[in-house]
C-alpha cells in the first residue's frame, strides 16, 4: 500500500495534484511549490496517527494554519503539508475567567467575533485576520497592531495541545494563571513555526473591550521626545496607549505620492508625525457628556496640552469623529501599498531597544548612503515596541544585498532582532545563519533533535 | 592538584569547611546539607572557567541566589556551591526605555530601591526581598504579590545571560519587545532551577510607580461572585487592580486564635472576605482634593456601591488612612505566621483555573473529610491568579501523605497544578514523578540532556 493510501485510511481528506497546489503557494506569491499531498483531519486523534506513520515512514511534513505567513514557513515541494483548517471549532469560551479554548483551525477573526458576543476581545490582531489561523499564530508568535498593549502571541496563551514528530500527544491544556511544575515547554512550541510539534488546541487569555477610544495625530521634535511621550501617555492614562505608530518625513513624501487623496491632519511637511490611539473600559472616561464628548478624548486633550508645554509636542490634531479616526488609521495602514509601490525593494522587519530607534535611523543613513547615493526608504514603526518596517528602494537590483547586509551589520552592532514579528521560516534564513548568536544555534539545534530526531518537521525551515 | 586548589586558582573566593555551612541550610530549615565547597566568582568570566573545569572533571554544581527558596532547591550535601553574591552590580537603569540590567546577585530590594530613584518600579516583590537575588527569582520564576497586575518574573524579563554546563556563554541579553528568531531560549532557562544553565545577568522591565492607592476589605456571598467582582473592577478600573485575596471563615478564625491584635474592619464572622487593593498613576485619580480624599478611593468606594446594588458585595471597608491600608496588608500577611502554627501540617502551594477555586475548595472538604474526620484548614488565595495555599493539619502525622495525595487527586481531575509558584526543588519531587504529564517529563528530559549532558547542574532536582 502506497504512503498516500495509508494516510487516507486515516482520513479521507487528502487532496494531491492540482487541489494540492493552492496550498502550495505562499500568501505574497513568493514561493510556489507542489506539495506531495494535503491532509486536512478532523481531530487530534487523526493528527497523532498521522504522525506516528510519518515519523514510521520517515515523511517529512509541514503543518499549515491559514498560510498567510511572510516568511515562506510553508513551502512544500514535494512535501505533505499536514492542515489545521478542518479542527476550527471554538470549543469553549469562559467569561468568567476570561479564557477561549479553542483547536488551532479557528480563524482569528471568528474567534474575535465569538469573544465580542460576551463583551471580550481577543486581542491579537492583523491584516489577514479574516484568513489566519489560530495555530499559525502561535507557531509564529504573531505580532500586530496591539501588541504594545496586550503583548504578542505568546503573552496570550495560557495553554496547549500539541502532537509531537512521532505522534505522542503533549497535553500542556493548562488555563492556569501560575505553574512552576518544570521546563516551559509552552513557550518553547511557541514560535517554532510547526520544526518542534504541531499545534492542536489551545487556551487563550481575553480581554475586556475597551468602550472609548481617543485617536490623534502628533508632531514631535523627535524620537527621543516621542518615548518620552509615549512614557507620560502610559503614566497618566495607566497604560491604556493600544497603538503609538512613527511616520517620519520619507513615508508622508510617499504616502502623497501614491496616496494623495488621505490627506494628513498636520499636513505632509513634517519631519516626525506619532499616530496614537487610547482606549478605555472605564466607565467614566467613556459615557459622552451633553456636547457628545467622550471623557477620554478630553483627558488625552489635555495630557497633549501639558505635554505640549514640556516641549514634548509641536502639534496635535485629535480625532473628533468616528470618520477622523478612520482616515488616520487609514494614512498608517496605507503602509503596505505605498511601500511596495517601487522596485527594486528590500524589506526589513527588524527590532531595536526602543530608545535606539533614532540612533538607528542615523547610523542607517550614514553607512547606506556611501554604498548607494541615490537608495530611498520608506520607514514607519510600532514604536512602542522598537519594530522598525525599515524598507528600502536601492538605485540597482545588484545593490539589494549589500544595503541589506549593512542594515544587518547595524543591527547586529546595536543588539537588534533581524526579525521582529514574521518569524524565521525561509527567507530570513540567511539572517539567522549569519546573525544568530552560534551559542543559541547550537542550543536550538539540541533542542530540535530532542523533540524531532528524525527531521520530519518542517525540514529546512527555522534552523540554517 | 586538588579540585579545590583548580578552582581558587579561578576565583580566590571560595569557602570550605564551617565557612561553607551556612550556605548548605535552607530558609525554612528543612534542609541542612553539608557542601564540600562554596565558590563565589566575581565575573561572568569566572562563572565559566569554573562550569568548564566542573564539566571536564564531572564536578556536580549547585547554583545560588539568595538562598530563599521553599523547595529545597540548592541542597547540596557534598556539592560544589555556585553562589553568584558578589554579582551584584546594576548595571545600567534607562528611565526613558524602561529597563534594567543587572547583575544575577542583586538582591531584589537593592533594584526596588535603585528604581525608585527614577520614580519607577521593578514590581516583582515578595517577603524574601531583602534576602532573594535576581538570579534566583529568575531561576524559579517567582511570584508574589503583584503578579496578578504585573505578571510572574517571566513576564518580566527581556533577557538574559547564562553560562551553560560546558562553560560556553549563552548571550540572550536582549532588550527587545519583540524578536522571532528561532526558539524561545530564554523562557526555556526561566523557571529550570539552575538545572539547564547559571544565569548571570538580566535585562528587566520598569513600570512607572503608582501615586495612589484605594484599598478595602469587602464581604462576598461566594467565590463566584468574587471573580465578576474582580472582573467587574479590572475593567472599571482600566486593570489597575494589584492584589485581590481571598481568606475565608477558616482563616479569620485562625486569625482571631493567633493574632486577636489585628480586628478585621468587616469582624471575624463572615464567610468570604476578599482584600483588595487598586493603584494608580493617573494624575487625576491620584491628587487628593481639599478634604484630603483622593480620587481613587472615592472610584473605589463608588464602583463598590454599584456592585452592591448588583448583589455582588455584601458589605466593605475602605482603607482611609495610611493605617488602615496597612491593618488591611497585616491581616493578609499574618498567613505565613499563623498557618504554621499547628503541627502536624501539610502545607499546598495549589494552582486552580480561576473560576474552579470554589469548586476544588467544596471537592477538597468532601473527599478528605471522610479520611480524617477531625482535620482542619488555614486557607488563603490569591484568587486573582487561582493560587491557593491550602495548609491542612491532619490528626495525625500518620494522615499527612494520605491528605496530601488526596488533594493531588482532586488538583488532578481540576487540571489544577501542585506547584503555583514556588517551583519543584527537591520537596516537590514526589508530586513531579506521580503527577506531571509523563510525555512532558520525557521531553524535559530531552531538553535537559541537550543543554547538560554530563548532568553536573543541580543534579537531582525538578526532574524526578
């Protein structure tokens, strides 16, 4: 009996050939490959035999959520991709305790609205939210727009359910708060892009929905004043900042070329422009007063007020509206049109200590501009959490490499990631080989041969 | 050459004999061992020439923070002491990026105290404080008072230095929010009890330090109630709540028995207690207005009377004065002192999901009843994270074992956990062996077999 046959006993959702193909392309067109088979089963039960016969077979397999992945962490040529996408049921959300428990097929945006039905939020959140997959985020430790507030992925999960390369089952389903019973094998699956076990289940924090939100757009005379904006906004609202975006010079140029009809509040002619966002659940900064103003937005008028006296802040436009706080959010999501609009590209997703980000911006331009005079950037950054989308535009595609590597060289001199929030997969492979402490590779390397000694899971991804 | 004399020739700190003995008891007494050495290197430089030495030769090595641990963790008859006390520097604090980096033998009130020059807090704190290290707290992930705001010390670590068994330096020491590249090590050596590697120095996270403080004692109809009252004042509050302590009939009349100097406000009498307390940094909740009251506690005193209204308290004390707050913090604090004061005992260090501790306190009452009709209970929770010290005193030494393993049944069936927050040393080994999932030992085993093949590290502890 043939591989194929034996995995379809098991369950008889396979697709191969042409129904496979879809599968085998990633989210932004990148890699294109022809899986070998795509198994979708129903349960835990179906995901353990298929890994026992694997790990048997000596198969190579690679889990898959809702691909929508940046890295290339579900290529597979010639592979078995193994797919969550069927054990999507939300099987319990506890109010009480504020936890969703949940299998790993359960898109994100479901899980958004199933938690709003209980006045909760799971907070996580992104772009592809209608497509992503629960167990995709937690393999890849999903960062987003919120992160600054509620933390990434990995501050979410209290538990979970995993099936290991030779199809034992890892029950590590905790909903509890502390436990220091041993290692902390949770957080060791989390992030390890589908190399150490395939995530099946998990339990998942909530977080009550804010009521208010006040939005503004705010110039500063720089970086180092926008953290200490960022500091005395967190002090005096008691931590309630949920977004605290940087916009410099170079993306208002871009955004009114390619975008000219969302118009900035404080105009394109600014050299540091905070876009940010405060959200409240407490009652009395949200219930409007007779003019229709929210608390809220009158106590972070006035906290810019003061902080304008300190010099902390040149300018500042609050949203008034609902279609004002829109077209914000919308001059700070219009970052993944306006800066893919020029070939040839290098982007970057890096992280720097958040007080380093100027320092970083500076030292960039210095050592790039000697390589290309004419490269262009277009940079924008979660600030609060030191993520720099740092793209580049260099005069020739032969110039790719070497600007990137020079951002490399900086980042590794001033103790950055390479890789904030997009995880390793493929296409930052060459980053890890080249950056990654070789202490912390060698260790990683231990780690992987404990939990998957004969290599079936996700080969060639994660680990150079 | 003697071992010895190779290792003073690494660090000419090193006690032996009597000078070593203090450092082979534990806190709680329970543990009194002998070791043949205590070394106390000055470097991380030092830290590895001796794990190289000790690895070469197969010298087991117990690693030492500040010795406040209640699980017999650094018990070391006949063993080499790596006690890391003379690291003790703070490297660096920066306000702005709210960090610190320091050194692992920094003991954690120095930090408090060095924070609090910058009007910030390190919020990690417990009653060993002015004893306990930060390699330590890190070591065993520890909790304490605040973690329901501020989360464990995982929660609060960046990053890390450690020197691994063969003496090779492991450089985690990030200071990034966020970074995806590769395994999640960091977390892997948080928690493991100096069995995977010696941390060394630490990158820590400072939050800004509350201005004002509303705290009360409140009566409740039942636990239930108790977690919407929790939940209810989190998001009334914005999340600013730091302690929420359950003590119940049993406690209060243990109370009256052994400290009849401290009065609960609310009397002895009353089934459900909680103590609970709400801190701000909002300047608008915090400045008292010109009858002396501060915002905070008339938002307390407030939100309470809603609550009320709803059936969710019965009655409640606010502190109004400085005294009061502190009678308040006494009443909770006099746990250490007066669950002990009855032998036999069998002290639990339990981790319930948050919304079962009503239910495994009902479960408890049942099942042991029946096997020891007269025995009784000091319970104290902090509720908001599920963890319960259940301290039961048997009639009997006889019925300590069987009272105990009683309770592991029924923290078993509740998916609870039988070690919250102290850790597994070696007094928690026989839980570790009949309780913990047996595909999580297998792969803890794994991992500690990577990272310390010769076993030289802590041997004998966490891992049964």
């Amino acid at each position: 009996m043939t591989l194929i046959a034996r995995l379809k006993e098991i369950t008889p959702h396979v697709l191969t050939g042409a129904d496979a193909l879809p599968y085998g392309r990633d989210w932004v067109g990148k890699y294109q490959t022809a899986p070998l088979a795509v198994l979708r089963p129903g349960t835990t039960g179906e995901v353990s035999a298929i890994l026992a016969l694997c790990s048997e077979t000596g198969t190579a397999v690679v889990p898959m959520g809702g691909n929508t992945g940046l890295t290339g962490a579900t290529a597979a040529e010639g592979l078995v991709i193994l797919s969550l996408e069927r054990m999507n049921t939300i099987r319990e959300i506890r109010p009480d305790a504020r936890i969703a428990i949940v299998e790993a097929g359960v898109i994100l945006q479901d899980l958004h609205e199933a938690a709003a039905q209980h006045d909760l939020s799971y907070p996580m959140t992104f772009g592809a939210k209608g497509s992503a997959r629960i167990g995709g985020t937690l393999a890849t430790n999903a960062g987003g727009s919120n992160v600054l507030r509620y933390g990434n992925t990995r501050d979410l999960c209290l538990g979970l359910e995993v099936v290991l390369a030779d199809g034992r089952v890892l029950d590590l389903m905790s909903e509890l708060h502390k436990d220091n019973s041993g290692y902390d094998l949770r957080d060791l699956i989390i992030g390890s892009e589908g190399t150490l076990g395939v995530i099946t289940a998990a339990v998942l924090k909530l977080v009550p929905t804010p009521s208010a939100y006040a939005t503004a757009m705010v110039t500063v005379p720089g970086l180092s004043g926008a953290l200490r904006l960022l500091n005395a906004l967190q002090t005096r609202t008691g931590g309630m900042v949920e977004a605290f975006e940087y916009m410099p010079r170079d993306y208002m140029a871009r955004l009114k070329q390619f975008r000219s009809d969302l118009i900035p509040p404080l105009g394109h002619d600014q050299d540091h422009t905070i876009f940010l966002e405060v959200a409240s659940t407490v009652p009395r900064d949200c219930a409007a007063d007779e003019s229709g103003q929210v608390p809220l937005v009158s106590h972070l008028e006035e906290t810019l007020g003061e902080l304008f006296e300190e010099g902390l802040v040149l300018d500042a436009a609050l949203a008034q509206s609902e279609a004002q706080r829109a077209l914000m959010w919308q001059i700070r999501e219009a970052a993944a049109e306006i800066s893919v609009a020029t070939k040839p590209i290098v982007i970057n997703d890096l992280c720097l200590p958040i007080d380093q980000v100027e320092a970083f911006l500076a030292r960039a331009e210095a050592k790039l501009r000697p390589l290309d005079p004419g490269f262009g950037t277009c940079v924008v950054s979660h600030l609060g959490d030191g993520n720099v989308h740092y793209t580049i535009y260099p005069s020739t595609e032969a110039l790719c490499d070497p600007l990137m590597q020079a951002v490399e060289d900086i980042v590794e001199e001033m103790r950055g990631s390479f890789s904030a929030e997009h995880g390793i997969g493929l296409s930052k492979l060459p980053s890890m080989r080249r950056r990654k402490d070789e202490v912390a590779l060698t260790m990683m390397r231990g780690v992987k041969a404990a939990f998957d000694p004969k290599r079936i899971l996700n080969p060639g991804k994660t680990l150079p």
